[in-house]
C-alpha cells in the first residue's frame, strides 16, 4: 500500500488502474487518473492546492508536484515527468515530456507535446507554445518537435502507460537470490534513446 494521506478534509482520488510505488507519497487534494504511474520516492503534495493527473500520465522515481497556496496543478493527458523533475505550481500540456531533474516554477505552462531537455529550468510564468523543444537555465525554445521526435516520445511513454498494469500484476515484495541462476529471462531492446532512433 502506498503512503496515501488524508489532509485537511481532503483524500486523494486515485483510479483503481493507477499504480502508485509503495515507496511514494500522495496527500490531500490530489486527483489521478486512469493508467497513471507513479514511481519510488515520488512527492505528491495536494496540501496548499490542489493536483489533477489525467489518464496516462507518470510521475518517475523523486519527482516533486507541489504549488504556492490555492494554486491548481495540472498534468494534462499523456504528460511524462522524468525523474527526479520538480513541478511546482504549473500546467503541463498533452503529451509533453519533462526531462530528468528539470524544474518547472509557478504558473509556467508547457504546450502540448513539448519537449524539455533534462536539467532545464523552465522559470515562474513561462508560457512555451505548442510542440517546442526546451533547453537550459533559463530555458530557451530552441526549435520546434519534429514528427519523427513526438512519435519517438509517444512510444516511451507507451511504456510507461503500460507498466500500472504490470506492476498490478507482477510487482511484489521478494528475497534477494544469493547466486545468479542458470537461466535467467534477457529483457527486451524495445525503445531506444533518442540519439541512436535519429541515427536510423
């Protein structure tokens, strides 16, 4: 059972298809929706507002969702928030992607299907428009997404609206093997960085 909290008279509200890591923390007024993920060390906090999740939405291993008091954060449908990455206090558009251990800052708005590059700073009342890749600190638009570039995103984060349901299914608690065994599965080469997909 993940950490779920109550606070204030609020409980989250969390669709059974979602999946939230034992190991993440949601509390307050907080909405998720159908085939969310939400992984390990997550910080989900509806305490001072309120946060929505729309259906297929993940939210990776510590990432933080927080706001300034009476402020609502939305992560539209499709969005994809690598690890590690801090939303505080922002809208972010249909399948957009968050690089790892970027920082979005309050009332920012990521268009649909953007793209922001890992480490970047996206700063307080940014508005980024419709499928713009995003780099730096502060961030700058930098080009536009390509189709090639959306599709490659769509695909990850398939994964990713898969992987509820798996962890549903298969996830759960074990005792470490002290010896590799004979045989062991080889997992799959079924998504490739974006890097050597361009390159094909």
């Amino acid at each position: 059972m993940a950490n779920i909290f109550e606070f204030n008279g609020y409980k989250p509200v969390i669709d059974r298809s979602a999946f939230i890591h034992p190991n993440a923390t949601v509390t307050g007024n907080v909405i998720i929706g159908k085939n969310v993920y939400v992984g390990p060390g997550a910080a989900i906090r509806g305490d001072w507002g309120q946060i929505i999740i729309e259906d297929d939405c993940n939210v990776q291993e510590n990432c933080t969702i927080h706001m300034f008091p009476g402020t609502t954060v939305l992560l539209k449908e499709s969005a994809h928030v690598g690890h590690g990455a801090i939303i505080h206090g922002a809208t972010l558009g249909k399948n957009c992607l968050i690089g790892m251990n970027s920082v979005i800052m309050d009332n920012a708005v990521i268009g649909d299907e953007c793209i922001i590059g890992a480490l970047s700073m996206v700063p307080a009342e940014m508005v980024i428009e419709k499928r713009k890749v995003v780099v730096g600190n502060p961030a700058k638009v930098i080009k536009d997404v390509s189709d090639d570039m959306i599709e490659w995103k769509t695909k990850g984060t398939k994964l990713y609206q898969q992987l509820p349901s798996d962890c549903h299914s298969s996830l759960k608690p074990c005792e470490p093997l002290t010896r590799m065994p004979a045989f062991r599965p080889q997992q799959q080469d079924e998504y490739k960085t974006w890097q050597k997909e361009k390159k094909k």
